[in-house]
C-alpha cells in the first residue's frame, strides 16, 4: 500500500494486475498458531523454534511463523453463457 497525503492507495503487484477491470481478492492469514513440528508450507510458515516449559506430554519445543501475518492475493474472471 502507498499513500499519497492522507489517503492510502492499493497498488497490486505486476503478477496481478491487468488491463482488464477485474476484481481483485485478499486473503489475510494471521499467523498465531504454535505447531509441535515445523512447518514449512509458504503460506502456514512455522519454522521458528519457541523453547517451553514440558508439562507431562506437552513438547519442550514448538514452531511459530516468523512473521505475524501472510496475504493472499489473486484476481477473479468470470465468463457468462
């Protein structure tokens, strides 16, 4: 996002823009889950090791992202018969 005075302003990247008007879907991920093994998906990233205090048959250990959220972008077409 950019902004020009006080109004912000959406810029897609070139992947996904087009000379087409067509509607463009966000998709926000936030990344607060703690994961017993990593994970190394793109968008459910866990990979940053967390140490915990083991209670009985908790894991010492657990995996988080690294980032706190994750964006999905794609745009949509439609065709009518």
């Amino acid at each position: 996002m950019q902004s020009s005075g006080n109004t912000p302003e959406y810029v897609p990247v070139t992947e996904i823009s087009s000379d087409a008007a067509r509607p463009i879907s966000l998709i926000f991920l936030a990344n607060r889950a703690f994961y017993a093994s990593p994970v190394n998906d793109t968008w459910f990233n866990a990979t940053q090791p967390l140490p915990r205090s083991a209670g009985g048959s908790e894991p010492s250990l657990y995996y988080l992202s690294p980032v706190p959220g994750s964006v999905l972008g794609c745009t949509e077409q439609a065709q009518i018969w």
